[in-house]
C-alpha cells in the first residue's frame, strides 16, 4: 500500500517495506526510483544509551542503566553533573552507593559525551509559563542535542510528559533538522512516559510497570525490550507514540480532577461544619469509593499537566471544561487554609499585624526536598496579605533553594513558645513523629494549631482540612 514516508527528497513516495529493515522501493511521482536503505536499530546488546537531562526523572534511569549499558548521563546544568560524579544526588532519589553501582555510568555537561550513542532518551522538564501554556523550551533544547548526535541506525525515546503529538509534531523536525536524517527511514523514535513517584520507597523505577511506544513496530518492539531489562514489574507496549502521550497525561489528569473533587467537597462540608474526613472514611466503606484526600495539589506534575492537555484540545476548539474547573479549586486551597488560620486566630482576639505563624513543611509533598510548583507558597503569601510575620520551615529542603525561588528565608530550629499559630502544611515523617503535643509546644499559650494533610489527632488541633 503507498504511503509517504521519508525519502531523502520531497514529494517522494514510499511502499511499505515488505522486509523489516530491508531496502525501501521510495519512487518519486514522475517514476524514479530511490534506493535509499532503511538504517536498521541496533540489537538492544549493542545500545550506548544518553540519558538527556538528569533530575527526579532521568538520573534513577540512567543509573538502571549504567548498570548494564554503557551509558552518558548528559545534563545542561554542571553543578549538577559535579554533584553526581561526586556521588551526591540532592534529590535523595538515588544514593551514594547506588551512584556507584552504575559502573558503566559516566555524566557531564559536555555534549561532545555523546558521539558513539545510538539511543537517546530525554527526561526534561516540561513547565508551564505564567499564562499557564505548555513551556516547550527544554524538550526543544534537549531535541536539538540530540539532533547534533545521533546517527543512522539512532532511535531517540522521550519520557517528558507531553500533550498527544508534542514527540512527532514539536520534538521529531528538530531532530531531524538538526541531524539532516529522514524521520523512520534513517532514525527512530519512542515514547515511554515516567511514572515515578519521589519520595517514596515502594513505587520506584524497576518496580513501575512502564508503558512504551515506538514509530514503527520495529521501534516499538526495541523500546519494549530496552525498558524490559531494567523494570521488573513489566512493560506495555502502546499502540503508538500518541496513544502513550495522553495515556502518561491523562494519568495526572485523572488524580488532579478528583482531588479536586474531594477538596470541593471539603470546602462545602467545612460551611456545614460536618468532618471532611469523617465523611470520607464513611463513603469509603463502599466497595468502589476511591479514596481521595483533600489538600493541595503542587509539583511538577499534577497541578501543571492538565494544562498540556487543555492546551492541545484548545488548539483543535475544544474548551475543557472539567479539567480546568478542578485546576481552579486545586489552586485555591492554599490561599483557603490561610484564611481559615485568620479567621480561628481572630476568633481568639489576635491582632494579626503583631502575630507570628510557623508554618511546618515547604517541599510540595511529604518526605521529598523537591519545592517545584509548592502550594505551601499560597498559604505563606495570603497569610502575610495580612501582615503576619511568617516563619517556614523545612528541614528536607535546601534553604537556598527556597530563597533563590520563593524568596523564603527557611528557619532552623523554630522557638519554642514562639507563634500565635502553627500550620502543619506537609507531613514530613519529622512532624509526625513530633506530634500534636510537641507541635503545639512551639506555639504560645493559645496558639492555632491546623493541620492541613490530617496527620494528627483531630481532637488535638484547632482546624484542619
Ligand atoms: N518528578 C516526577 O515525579 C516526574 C514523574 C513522572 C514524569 N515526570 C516528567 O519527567 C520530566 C522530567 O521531570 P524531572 O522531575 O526529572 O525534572 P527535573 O527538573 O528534576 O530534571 C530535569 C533535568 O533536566 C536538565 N535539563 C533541562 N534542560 C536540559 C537540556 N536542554 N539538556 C539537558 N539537560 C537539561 C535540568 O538541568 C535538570 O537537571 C518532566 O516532563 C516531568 O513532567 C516527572
């Protein structure tokens, strides 16, 4: 069956090849014939492996990696790549001796590090703007990178999260402008979306069935076996790469809109004065009540993916509805928690232009130094709209970190007896285990204390979501 394809020259046409990896019969309109090869992937022993950007996402890939493929880990930022052949990763997501492991690792920010690779996989970040669009930047930069490095024969696999089409549409041209190679006749792509989850010890990298893709079933099946000498727990081979992008999306989407749901419920409940979680622990006895938490929704993930998503559907006319309503109430809680600390300090006669609130926990989850997209921010900011000083702190996140982006000068060690209020905003396992006594201890007599994440006695603290 005819098909166009990439023919070195426009306007070529080409014939499904009826051997895999064999010569394809491009003919031109006016009949000539092109006798160009399709290049053929490598046999998976033979991949040399770049890793593309080494952050939460790209450095536990590199080093499952680098323990049995040679492997460059390739990131733009040197102090980064310094910190990591020093065997120290800030993100605590992979250990000193797990660097070590990695043998057949090597990282730098040089991209001459990357002649004599012939599989790419890119793992930068996908941001949002200010006006909340998709922020392609990185994977165009990363793309280009790649473009100057790979050869015939090269596959390129992407697990950035994008909207459906981003991999063929935005990141494959650059490829192929950059390398001057025809698209599927002389390299390949993949898309394999990442679903780990830092910060937490039993969802890692091996132990997450993956998802992969490729742009031809060649491809596909090379991306399939690649990642299946690395996860233990299976892979899923997608149809194709845009079936893999919205499934890695809408995963986000789907937790996104039903916290929302939750947190909707929280504030409708909170104006009936009945137990949020009362209510859920109720609802939750039912077989197939999914069990949500109120709170907010930060990171790089959850609070920004949607928005690729919306992006796209507005792009073809459709204006998605669901999905931004939930971004909405997601996005209001923090300034909501605040408020409700003001109006609980002010029910106790507390001037708030003279009061001191602590707030515990800045990271944007439990257990997890990672600041990106932090809610906590929303709480700090509405209560100092109100002319309280607020202290932070935080002891798993770097104190430069949060003064480089959210200009919060983290404390150290809170004054005991110290605050009009207490906010536990992430439940860090330190707070925890301190619990409510000890948590109150740093208030002064009569302080708030409300918990946001209700990780203490309800009959301890003053509110909570
Ligand atoms: N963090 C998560 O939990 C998680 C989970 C699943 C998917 N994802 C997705 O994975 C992608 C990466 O996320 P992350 O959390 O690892 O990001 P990150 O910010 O932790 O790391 C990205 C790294 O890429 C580097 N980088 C940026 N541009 C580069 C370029 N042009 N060339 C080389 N290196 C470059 C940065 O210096 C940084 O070290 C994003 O699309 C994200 O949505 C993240």
């Amino acid at each position: 069956m005819p098909r166009t394809g990439a023919c070195p020259r426009p306007g070529w046409i080409g014939v499904t090849n009826p051997q895999p990896g064999g010569h394809l019969p491009w003919a031109s309109l006016q009949g000539e014939i092109c006798l160009a090869n399709n290049a053929p992937l490598a046999t998976i022993d033979q991949a040399r492996i770049a890793v593309i950007g080494l952050g939460y996402v790209g450095l536990p890939l590199a080093v499952e990696f680098g323990k049995r493929f040679p492997t460059v880990g390739f990131d733009i930022d040197a102090a980064r790549v310094a910190e990591l052949n020093a065997h120290h990763d800030h993100t605590r997501e992979v250990t000193a001796d797990g660097l070590r492991e990695a043998t057949l690792l090597t990282c730098a920010s040089d991209a001459s590090s990357l002649a004599g690779c012939n599989v790419f996989i890119v793992t930068v970040p996908t941001p949002i703007d200010d006006y909340k669009r998709p922020d392609l930047r990185p994977l165009e930069s990363a793309s280009r990178t790649v473009g100057g490095a790979i050869s015939r024969g090269g596959i390129v696999i992407y697990e950035s999260t994008v909207y459906p089409g981003a991999t063929e549409e935005v990141c494959i041209p650059i490829v192929e402008r950059e390398s001057k190679l025809a698209f599927n006749r002389d390299f390949y792509a993949g898309y394999s979306p990442e679903r780990i989850n830092p910060g937490d010890p039993q969802h890692r990298l091996e132990t997450i069935m993956k998802v992969t893709s490729g742009s031809t079933p060649e491809a596909a099946e090379f991306v399939n076996g690649l990642y299946g000498q690395i996860i233990k727990a299976g892979t899923h081979k997608a149809s194709s790469i845009r079936v893999a992008e919205a499934a890695k999306v809408i995963e986000n989407i789907q937790r996104d809109v039903n916290i929302a749901l939750i947190n909707e419920l929280a504030l409708i409940f909170h104006r009936l004065d009945i137990d949020t979680h009362e209510v859920l622990e109720a609802a939750g006895t039912k077989w197939n009540f999914l069990p949500f938490r109120p709170g907010l929704v930060g990171g790089h993930c959850i609070g920004v993916d949607p928005y690729y998503l919306t992006h796209k559907a507005q792009q073809i006319g459709y204006h998605a509805d669901m999905i931004l309503a939930g971004r909405r109430i997601n996005d209001g809680m923090g300034s909501h928690v605040a408020r409700r600390v003001v109006k609980l300090m002010r029910q106790r006669n507390q001037d708030m232009t003279r009061s001191r609130v602590l707030i515990l926990g800045l990271a944007f989850k439990e257990n997890c130094p990672d600041l990106r997209n932090t809610r906590v921010i929303d709480i700090v900011r509405e209560l100092r709209s109100y002319n309280a000083h607020v202290d932070v702190h935080d002891p798993w996140v770097n104190a430069e970190r949060a003064r480089d982006e959210y200009g919060v000068e983290l404390i150290a060690d809170p004054a005991v007896g110290h605050y009009d209020a207490v906010v536990l905003a992430v439940a860090h396992d330190e707070f925890v285990a301190m619990g409510a006594e000890r948590i109150r201890s740093l208030g002064a007599p009569g302080a708030i204390l409300f918990d946001v994440k209700r990780a203490l006695p309800r009959a301890s603290v003053d509110g909570c979501l």
